[in-house]
C-alpha cells in the first residue's frame, strides 16, 4: 500500500495479548484508524507481504519469534523502509530501549499503555514517514533511481522504482546481489564509478554518487543503453528531428552547449537553434525541465 493522504491510516498491531490488542485497537479506531491484528510475529510477516501499513505498533515480547526479530525481518521488505515501529513493553531498561532501536524501531512506549502519549507520537512518526515518502516518490518521477545500502550491501532504503526493479529479499538473487555490493563498496569506489551486474535476468548498473553521514552508501540504479537507442528513444517520445533528439540527450548527461557541440560537430549557436525547438516541442522552458523529461524517459523501466 502506498501512502494513503485522503485514506485512513492503517496500523498493524503486534501483541500475544489479547487484552492488550482489545484496548489498543479500541483507541485506534476511536481515532478514525483501521486496525490489522497479529497475534505473533510469523503472523505479522504474513500480513506483510500483502499489506504494508502506515504504522506498526510492536510488543517487544512474544513467545517463538520476539518483536526485534520481527522488527528486523519486517525491515528487510523494502516496502517498509519508511514504516514507522514503535515498541510497546512493560519494560524500560536500557538494554531493551538498545534492542528496539537497534532493530530497525524509531520509539518506545511502555505499559500500561497512555494512548493519548501514543496517539501523538504516532503522529509525529506518520508525518516524518510520508515525507520521506513524498520526497522518494518526487525522485522517482525525476527519473532518479536511486537507493542506499550500508557497507554490508544491506538496503537501508530505495525509491519505488528501484523497489520494483531488486529481487525481494527471501529469493537467492537478493543475497547474490547483496554480496557484489559489499565487495565492490569494500574496494572504495570513487563517486560516479559503476558496477556492472545483471539482475534478474536484466542487465543493469550501479552507479556509486557518495557516502552520507560515514554509513549509508548512495547509488543510482541505471540500464546500460547506447546513445544511438537512446536518442531514437527521446525521438519518438517527442517527434523529434534526428539532431534534436541528439542535443537533448547530451543535455539530458549534463553537457553543455560548447560540449555538445564538440560532440556533434557544430557550432554552440546551432546547438541553441535546436535547443530551442526541443523546449517548444517539449512545452519547456529551461534546460533544466527538458532534461528532466528526458531523463523520465530514458529511466529504469
């Protein structure tokens, strides 16, 4: 499920306790929610893989598989890489505040449960979720393919797009994919250095931008394509003339006028001449826009 703005938010409640779950849910739905209940970890996974909630409320302690598994394996679906857990425990030792975090949990909150306490810092967690998903959506539309991993090769997060085109993460491609990561990632790319990798039967490449924050590794997922089909690509796409069409894509790489006009044998102010009906045919202004169009179209399909 997608963020849902004009929808109800949804809220999976993860409890062995029945009366627990009963008060919760009570509240919830009290506050204009919809409720999914799992009475165990193995039941939360299943729901998972069918329903990705706005929100997921925790216990840390369950028989057979306890919350921080669940949380960790629940974190391992890319789907919920902007899902917010908040553990809910009767206890607040250090330790256990340690485990949650660690997990892949973004709060805490201990029982008995103040729903008024955890009603508001739902709300502060929902508010940060859906702009980290506004914000990963506007990339997607951008043409930006982009994901991060840790050094393991671990995925911390990627856009939609990128989601859609990476092995789910219990299939054997995932833990292939996983490992060229991290080898190549341990070799110190410099930025703008690629690495060749076919998933899913699907040539691809990864492109290394930068290391935030000394952990996550920033990448753009690309598809190899020659500049002859992706010229003819952006042709179609906008009934382009043959030289149009090359113009825009050397812009759509970030060359400029003098470069491209390197590249193609021409002047810098034919350059411009075609530029210009390249923004009118594109319904443009700048070349900033028509690069995003171009890159929308020639993005990861």
């Amino acid at each position: 499920m997608n963020s849902r703005e004009h929808q109800k938010t949804v809220v999976m409640v993860v409890d062995d306790s029945v009366d627990s779950i009963r008060m919760i849910n009570d509240s919830l739905e009290e506050a204009g929610m919809t409720v999914l209940v799992a009475l165990e970890g193995s039941q939360a996974l299943t729901i998972s893989q069918n329903i990705t909630p706005d929100v997921v409320l925790m216990d840390a302690l369950m028989p057979n598989m306890d919350g921080f598994e669940t949380c960790r394996r629940l974190k391992e679906n890319p789907a919920f890489a902007d899902v917010p857990i908040l553990f809910m425990t009767g206890l607040s030792d250090t330790e256990h505040v340690v485990m949650g975090l660690n997990a892949g949990g973004v709060d805490y909150v201990t029982k008995p449960i103040n729903t008024a306490e955890l009603l508001a810092r739902m709300a502060v967690h929902l508010a940060n979720a859906r702009m980290a998903r506004s914000a990963r959506n506007a990339l997607d539309h951008a043409g930006q393919n982009l994901f991060a991993v840790d050094a393991r090769g671990r995925l911390l997060w990627g856009t939609p797009q990128v989601c859609r085109c990476l092995p789910a993460a219990d299939q054997p491609a995932f833990e292939t994919l996983q490992g060229e990561l991290e080898a190549w990632l341990g070799r110190q790319p410099e930025p703008g250095h690629s690495l060749p990798l076919r998933i899913l039967d699907t040539p691809r490449s990864v492109e290394f931008l930068a290391l935030l924050d000394n952990r996550e590794y920033l990448l753009r997922l690309k598809t190899p394509q020659n500049a002859n089909s992706a010229a003819a690509a952006l042709r179609d796409r906008f009934q382009l003339t043959q030289r149009e069409s090359d113009v825009l894509l050397w812009i759509a790489n970030g060359k400029t006028n003098r470069e491209i006009g390197q590249i193609l044998d021409m002047s810098p102010r034919t350059v411009n001449k075609h530029l210009e009906q390249v923004f009118r045919k594109l319904g443009v202004e700048n070349r900033t826009a028509a690069a995003a169009c171009a890159i929308r179209v020639l993005a990861v399909p």
